[in-house]
C-alpha cells in the first residue's frame, strides 16, 4: 500500500528527526521532504516539479518566516495538500487563526502528538477507520 507523503516545515532538529521516525514507524508516512523556514516551504510549494505532498505539516515559530505565513503561501498558490500545524503554541486563538488559513487540524506537540499519528494513520488508511 503507498504511503501518505509529508512534508514538514520544522526548525528544530531533535523534533523533526523524531517526528520522522515515528510517522514512518507507526502512521505509513513517507516524509518527502523537510525544511527549516517559511522562505523555504514556499519555494518548496511553488516548484511544480516536486514530487507532491498529501500532507503538511507546519509548525508556528519557524528559524524565519512564521507557519502562518507558509499556510497563507500555501492558500494562495493552490496547494491541494492537507495542513496541519503542529506546535507548542496551540493556544484557542491560536487553533481559530490556523483554521481560517487552512489548517484542517493544529496539534500540541507536549499533549497532540498521540493525536497527530492517529490523523496520519486515518489519512493514510480510510478504510482502517471505518471498521
């Protein structure tokens, strides 16, 4: 079965390698691709040529550039991809200002993450949800 095709916009090196290993472990993920700052997710996002994503999955406070700022590129150029956010400022308002750039769900990395896989395997296998 293929699997669900990430890529993840992310600037801390511990979480991302982390994060990696256990979508790939436990939710059927391919991570296709990562970068560290808006700038990078965008031009990542505009290259027609690259090899499509079925997800995103952004975090909020980036190296540079902020997730918001790759959710709104990701609004205005079309990308069909699913969008999440995951971080540790999942605050109310937060989660609304996400949600009205696109982001179908915004995951706390302290408490969510158990939550992030469980999306990721739903997305990856419809089917294993339904029964």
């Amino acid at each position: 079965m293929p699997a669900l095709k990430a890529f993840i916009v992310e600037d801390s090196p511990v979480i991302l390698e982390n994060l990696v290993a256990t979508l790939e472990e436990l939710a059927q993920v391919e991570v296709v691709g990562a970068v560290a700052d808006e700038a990078e997710a965008v031009r990542w996002m505009s290259r027609s040529a690259e090899p499509g994503a079925d997800l995103v999955i952004v975090d909020v406070f980036l190296r540079s550039g902020t997730g918001l700022g790759v959710l709104q590129a990701a609004q205005k150029l079309g990308v069909r991809a699913r969008r999440v956010v995951l971080t540790n400022y999942a605050t109310d308002e937060m989660r609304k200002r996400c949600a009205s750039l696109g982001a179908e769900r915004v995951f706390d990395k302290s408490r969510e993450l158990d939550d992030l896989i469980s999306y990721c395997v739903e997305l990856a296998d419809p089917a294993a949800s339904a029964g």
